[in-house]
C-alpha cells in the first residue's frame, strides 16, 4: 500500500513538472557570507516548486524525476532566467549581490549551452559578471577535455565557476587540478559536525589549504553553528553558508545588512 502511494505521488508530480508552468517554480536565495568583507556579497538560487495547495517542494523531491523524464534542461534554463531577473532587478536598484546558480552537468555541457545563456542575458539585460555557476562533479563531466573549454568561455563573459559539493566524489582532485574553477564549495557532509568531529577538521583544512594554493576560493556549506564558524574562519575558509547565517528565503525577505557577530 505504501508503495503504490509513493508511486501515486511520483507520478503526479511528474504530471505537474512535465506541465511545467513557469509559476509552479520559485526561486529561493540563501545568502553568502563574505568572511573577508564581512558582509552578504553573494546568494544561491535554490530552486522550489509550488503544489497545487500552494506549499513548496525541496529540489529532493522533484529534480530526479525531472532528469528521468528528460525535463532538467527545461528547468535549468527557467531558474537561469529567474535568476538573470533577479539580478537586472536588483541591478537597477543598485544592489550588487553575485548570484551562484545551480545547472546540471548535462545542461552545461550540451551544444547549445553559450548561445542559450547569451539570449538570455540579452533578453534580462543582467550582467554575467554577476553570474556564477555551481557544477556537481559526481554527476559525472564526460568529457573534461570540452568542459575546460567551455569554462575557458564563460571566463570570456567573466563568469564565474563553483565546484559543488567538493569532496565526496573519486574525481574531486582530478577536476580540481584539470578544470579552471574560481570556487570550491566544500561538501556539507564535513562542515554539518565540524565542531566536533577531530577528523573533519582535518580533512576541511587540508581542502582548504590545497585550494588555497592552487588560487581558488573557499565555501563551506551547511554550516549551522558558530563554533564551527568561527573554526572555519581561522581555517582560512573565505565564505560561510548555511543556516547558522540564514536559510534560504524568497529575495524580498534577504537581510542584505547581516553582519556575523565575532565571537
Ligand atoms: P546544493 O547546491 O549543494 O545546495 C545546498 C542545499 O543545502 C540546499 O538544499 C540548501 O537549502 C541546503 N542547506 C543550506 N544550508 C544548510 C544548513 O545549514 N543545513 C542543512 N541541513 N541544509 C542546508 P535544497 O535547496 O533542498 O537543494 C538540494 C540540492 O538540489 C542542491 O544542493 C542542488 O544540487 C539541487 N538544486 C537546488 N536548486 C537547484 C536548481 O535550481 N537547479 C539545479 N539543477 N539543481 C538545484
Ligand atoms: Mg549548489
Ligand atoms: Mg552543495
């Protein structure tokens, strides 16, 4: 019985997402702490999808059976197009947050990627300096050989790149050492229990210590606690994200004026 009600609901939600209305999705931003800066100068775009009573649905819920069913580019490009609103928006209100955007490795390495995300910078009038983009290594680049160059043309736009999740896949180095990333963002499963655990602390600062020296920036995410914030911080770690700075909230609710209290 159970089952078959989880089988019910997967299929009614990959009713709704092959639907894909363009409302059914919003866009959440969860602020980034600058630790140098001390202030909020980035935000990722989580994206959420709406149900017919009007509640949100996580990324866990729906974004498999999207990719089953062929539909992520779709949903790639919708968030990128929010998320270029956001900016011009933003932009025209003289706010300069940078804004990370999350695209499957799939929709990055397809053809037509460049020429997509140029009309729709067109199309939003957002300036792509503005724009970086999260790629998850352990869903598998094919080909590292077009990715660097395709990395290699969005740093022609000053687009940024983020390496998502670093740390848990085989190929975490691999790519560290072959693809030119602006940012590392170390994977939450070593920063959730880092005030307690001896063990992560080592393995975080050897991460961060090994981007620091190949000239890339540090993001620790999932960080829910101000001792580990604060070990983080004299780790050398650059930026701070998580739910001890803020979760994720819709843009007209973010506390840009946030300051993290020095302990
Ligand atoms: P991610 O890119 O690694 O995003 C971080 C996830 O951790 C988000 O979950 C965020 O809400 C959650 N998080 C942030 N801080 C904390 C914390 O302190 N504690 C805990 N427990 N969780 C924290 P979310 O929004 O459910 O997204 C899950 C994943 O779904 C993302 O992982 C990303 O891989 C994917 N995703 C989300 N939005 C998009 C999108 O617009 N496009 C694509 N392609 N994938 C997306
Ligand atoms: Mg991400
Ligand atoms: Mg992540």
């Amino acid at each position: 019985l159970h089952l078959s009600i989880r089988r019910q609901r997967q299929m009614c939600i990959r009713d709704r997402v092959k639907a894909l209305a363009d409302e059914r999705f919003v866009l959440l931003y969860q602020p980034i702490y600058n630790l140098e800066r001390e202030k909020i100068t980035h935000c990722e775009c989580l994206v959420r999808m709406l149900t017919d009573d009007k509640q949100m649905l996580s990324p866990a819920a729906f974004l498999d059976i999207a990719k089953d069913n062929g539909l992520m580019p779709r949903i790639d490009y919708l968030v990128l197009k929010m998320a270029l609103l956001q900016l011009r928006a933003w932009a025209d209100n003289n706010i300069h947050l940078k804004l990370s955007v999350n695209i499957t490795a799939a929709t990055f390495e397809s053809e037509r990627f460049v020429q997509q995300l140029r009309q729709l910078l067109l199309e939003t009038g957002a300036r792509s300096s503005q724009l970086i983009f999260e790629v998850v290594e352990t869903e598998a680049i094919n080909n590292l050989e077009s990715a660097k160059a395709l990395c290699d043309r969005l740093a022609d736009l000053d687009i940024q790149i983020a390496f998502d999740d670093f740390g848990i896949g085989f190929t975490s180095f691999e790519y560290l050492r072959d693809l030119p990333v602006d940012f590392i963002k170390i994977d939450q499963s070593f920063i959730r229990y880092l005030y307690k655990r001896k063990s992560d602390q080592l393995l975080v600062k050897s991460m961060v210590d090994m981007a620091v020296a190949l000239g890339k920036k540090v993001v620790a995410e999932g960080v829910e606690d101000d001792g580990s914030a604060d070990l983080l911080r004299e780790m050398g770690v650059h930026y701070l994200q998580g739910y001890y700075i803020s979760r994720p909230t819709r843009a007209n609710e973010l506390d840009l004026n946030y300051t993290m209290p020095i302990t």
